[in-house]
C-alpha cells in the first residue's frame, strides 16, 4: 500500500510538473482595444488573430484580449503597452500620432481614392514600409494597418450638395481634428465642434446641418433618419492599426516574431473583408431611407479635393513627399498631384 501511495505521489509531481513546464512553454500576449465583437475590429480579433496565433504556435503563444474600452482607450493603450501592462493594442492611425508621424500619411486627405485601393496598396507596401518607420520612432512595432468604416461621407438635412460651394454657410459638425476643421472650411461650411454622442439631436433641432463620418457609424447612430442628403465625397480614410511594444518585441524570439506575424497578416486581410461588407451593409441601409445619394463627377471631385490642399500644406514634415507621391501616382491621381505641388503642398 504504502509503495502504491508513493507511486500515486510521485505520478502527481510530474503531472505538476509537466503542467508547470506547459504553463512556462505558453506566451499569453494581452491585447487592449476599443474594438469589440459584433464590429469588424473585435471580429477578426476573435475569428482570425487569436485562432491563428494558437494554431501556427501549436499552443505555445495566445492571445489574452480585452474589448471595448474594458482595459483601456486608443491613447492609454499605447502608453500602457511601453509600461509593459500589455503588449498588443490598436487605435486609429491618427490617434498613433501621439507616439509619432511614422503613420501620418495614412490620414492625409484623398491619399486614396477607394477602398480597393487602400486596401491593395496598405497591403502591397506602404503598411511595411511606414511600420518599419514606426519601429524606430515610436516604440511601436505597427503589425499592420486596415480599415475601420472605409471613408467618411457627408450626411446633411439642409439640402442638396454637389460641389463644395453648397456648403456655404451650413454649420457643419466637426470632431477635434484640425484636417477635418480645415475641410470643411474650406468647402465653404461652418465647422462647429459638436459632441458625438448628441449629433443625432443636434441635427434634429437645426444645432447643426451636416456631419462627415464615415457611413457605417452614421448607419450605426441613426444618423440618416434626420440627415437625408448624402455626397460620396471620400476623402479622409478611416486608418486603424495593431501594434506590439518594441521592447517586448524584440524579446520575441525569430520563430516567435514569424508566429505573430503570420497572425497578424490573417487578421489584416479578414478585418479588410469584415469592413468592406459592414460599410456596403450601412451604405445600402442609408441609400434606402434617405431623398439623395450623390455621386460627383470626376470635374466635382477636383473642387472637393482642392479643399484638401492646405490640410496636405499644414502637414508637411509629418509625411515624406516621394512616398506620398508614389501612392497617388499608383491610383492615377496625376491631377492631384499637380495641385498639390502648384501650392507647394508637395
């Protein structure tokens, strides 16, 4: 009895051990973000980075996720992620600027025409190369950057608008963004900084007239129940990211960093496709309800992005020229860049 007692103990210390030396072997990043699931972000976070990392590490690194807000917001992750309370966060593009320009060029206005085409070049090249900017400026090693509700659409309930000229005068709700309050003064409107959370009523009662948020949030917040023109004006792309702190990085080893890529590159190409059919599903939803969805011609469209001039002017030295010229000119925007470069722009 007593040598059959000792076996079972001596079974039980190295089932303990082999559990402890399992439980060492497993790397848990933990991942802060606004996303959550039932949005595009949360989504691929759930159904391609997190399976994805568990299934080319064979288990040996995971992912520990917390959704929206729960942890922290876009800023206060990153600053948590070089405390080392986290490893993994995402933000928008424009909110990674606190910890540097390396992602700057994403926000320009019009540095895209479409989806597709962000989408193609994020993808071919530019997320690598600004990433690779990122990791020496930041202390930031961006994974990949993609799309969070594709571009920001004008919604108004003053009227029709074609060209920027019938803006004029129409108070238009804006965030904190000095592009966004340069566009729309430029287009002839009055930007009024307006809370997010009362724009619905506020475009009710006539506090403001139009708002420029990109279409599946408008959808989201009811927006075109109250606001039932709409211009496909573009503009302003809707950039977000997935970042790791570089400290913890480079205490990845090479096999580790390729796991995390490898999960990283199947969660940029699912939230691309996530994000494509939420926007289509808003715009589809909003095109039903409302009087008019306007398409500008392509004369229209050199008005509206010669609103964007001086916002490209007032962002110089936060971009590299010859790359932000690269991408235009792989979308066929020649005429752009004469605009830009006659006002010394680029």
């Amino acid at each position: 009895m007593a040598f059959k007692k000792y076996l079972r103990v001596a079974a039980a210390a190295v089932a303990l051990t082999m559990m402890a030396d399992g439980a060492m072997a497993e790397k848990v990043l933990k991942l802060g973000t606004v996303g959550f699931k039932g949005m595009p972000i949360g989504d691929a976070i759930d159904q391609a980075l997190i399976p994805t990392l568990k299934k080319v590490s064979n288990g040996k690194m995971s992912i520990e996720p917390h959704y929206r807000k729960s942890l922290c917001s876009e800023q206060s992750c990153g600053e948590q992620a070089n405390q080392g309370l986290l490893a993994l966060w995402t933000s928008s593009t424009a909110n990674f600027g606190n910890f540097g320009t390396a992602l700057a060029i994403f926000d320009l206005p019009y540095i895209f025409k479409s989806i597709e085409d962000a989408d193609r070049i994020s993808s071919e090249w530019l997320a690598k190369k600004q990433c690779d900017v990122a990791a020496e400026q930041a202390g930031h090693v961006c994974l990949t950057v993609y799309s969070s509700g594709g571009f920001r659409q004008l919604g108004n309930a003053h009227g029709l608008v074609h060209v920027p000229a019938d803006m004029k005068g129409i108070k238009w709700r804006v965030t904190k963004s000095p592009i966004e309050y340069t566009l729309v003064k430029n287009w002839g409107a009055v930007p009024v900084p307006y809370d997010w959370a009362q724009l619905y009523q506020g475009l009710q009662t006539g506090v403001v007239s139009g708002q420029y948020v990109a279409t599946p949030w408008q959808h989201v917040a009811k927006l075109h129940e109250v606001a039932k023109y709409f211009t496909q004006i573009g503009g302003s792309w809707s950039g977000n990211q997935l970042s790791i702190d570089k400290r913890q990085y480079d205490a990845l080893t090479d096999q580790e960093k390729e796991w995390l890529h490898t999960a990283a590159k199947a969660f940029g190409e699912h939230v691309q496709k996530l994000d494509r059919d939420w926007v289509k599903a808003g715009e589809d939803k909003i095109k039903a309800d409302i009087k008019e969805w306007y398409v500008p011609s392509d004369e229209e469209m050199k008005l509206w992005r010669a609103g964007a001039v001086e916002a490209w002017i007032n962002a110089k030295g936060s971009f590299d020229p010859a790359t932000a010229e690269r991408v235009l000119k792989e979308q066929g925007m020649t005429d752009f860049i004469a605009q830009l470069k006659e006002a010394g722009a680029l």
